[in-house]
C-alpha cells in the first residue's frame, strides 16, 4: 500500500459511503407519487443548487452529500409547509399542483432558466445570489426560495457529514466551561439545540 495514508484511506471510505448514500436518494425519489417524481434534469439542478448553497470546502457540501434529493423528497411530503397554498401572485399560476400548493423544484427551475445548469460556475452563483437578494428583501414572487433553502440547510446539517463533520458533536458534554475562547475556525456543536426556534 505505498503511497497511501491514513487520510488518503479515509478520504476515498468517504467517497465510496458518499455515492452509497446518493444512491439510496434515488431509491426514496423513485418510491414517490409518480406526479412528484423529478426528471434527472431536475435532481442535477437541484443537486448543483444544494452545491452553490453549501459548498465543498474542507468538507463535502450539500450537493455532494445528497441534499438536493432530500429537498426533492420534503418537497413532495409538504416539509415546512411546501403543499399549502402560496401567497396570491400571477407568476406562481403555471406551477400549481392540482391540490393548489406551488410546485417549488418546478418554480425554480424556470426562474433560474433553461441555460442556468451550462453557465459557468461564478454566473450561476450570481443569479443565487439575486434570487436570495431578492428573497430576504420581502419579493413574493421570490419567496419560494426561502423554503427551497432552508430545506437544503435542514438537509445538509441533518446528514451525517453535516452533522458530524461540519459541525462539531458531543453527545454528552463532559464538563461547563464559562469561559470558551471563540475563533473565526470554531464550529457550532450539531448537539447544541439552544439556537433552534422551535416557535
């Protein structure tokens, strides 16, 4: 085994446990309502959306770690309150479902265009960045986004590289310290529920 190290070992496990889990995403995408299931387009859409949210830096990102298809699968059960009906604005007409709630994997993809998946890396993120924008300024016909992204954050820091790898975990901290010096490299604890509105 020369020329491998321990993280050059770890490194290709994780890969490996990586695309085990992607593949188990499309097994749950494959298992629901024929009306909800996305076309491979939509699941590369919405993977590489999930990838310009949370980038791969020292840790894989959420398209990497199957995000997108856990916002694909929450879409279609209603998660955060997706199938009920959205705010009255003309522009969400063409994606409603029959049951009236707002198809938002399909309202994304025709607000981010047809062209958006062949643009380059740093045009794709602008046009993010002014859907976001547009979003946390109050827009309604933007406000599906908020939903879409935070079931990518849902979905990212619930999966184990999310949680256990991006995040710092100890199940049972094992002292108080009053005192914790706090540093631009310092995590959050994925344990650590004080943050969390639960209202």
């Amino acid at each position: 085994m020369s020329g491998w190290n321990r993280r050059a070992f770890l490194g290709a496990a994780t890969l490996v446990a990586l695309q085990a889990a992607v593949a188990g995403g499309g097994a749950v995408l494959g298992k629901l309502d024929p009306r909800d299931a996305p076309s491979p387009r939509r699941r590369k859409l919405m993977r590489e959306v999930a990838e310009h949210v949370i980038p791969t830096t020292g840790t894989p990102g959420a398209g990497v770690v199957g995000a997108g298809d856990f916002v694909l699968v929450a879409l279609a059960h209603g998660l955060s309150g997706t199938r009920k009906p959205p705010a009255a604005d003309p522009s969400f007409a063409p994606h409603l479902r029959p049951d009236g709630s707002l198809d938002h994997a399909a309202w994304l993809e025709v607000r981010l265009g047809a062209k958006w998946l062949a643009l380059p890396p740093a045009r794709r993120h602008e046009a993010l960045a002014a859907l976001d924008a547009a979003a946390y300024k109050g827009e309604p016909a933007a406000a599906p986004w908020r939903a879409i992204k935070g079931l990518i954050l849902t979905g990212y820091y619930t999966s184990e590289i999310g949680g256990s790898k991006e995040l710092n975990y100890e199940l049972v901290p094992g002292r108080f310290d009053p005192k914790v010096p706090v540093t631009p490299e310092t995590r959050a604890y994925s344990s650590d529920w004080t943050a969390v509105d639960f209202g």
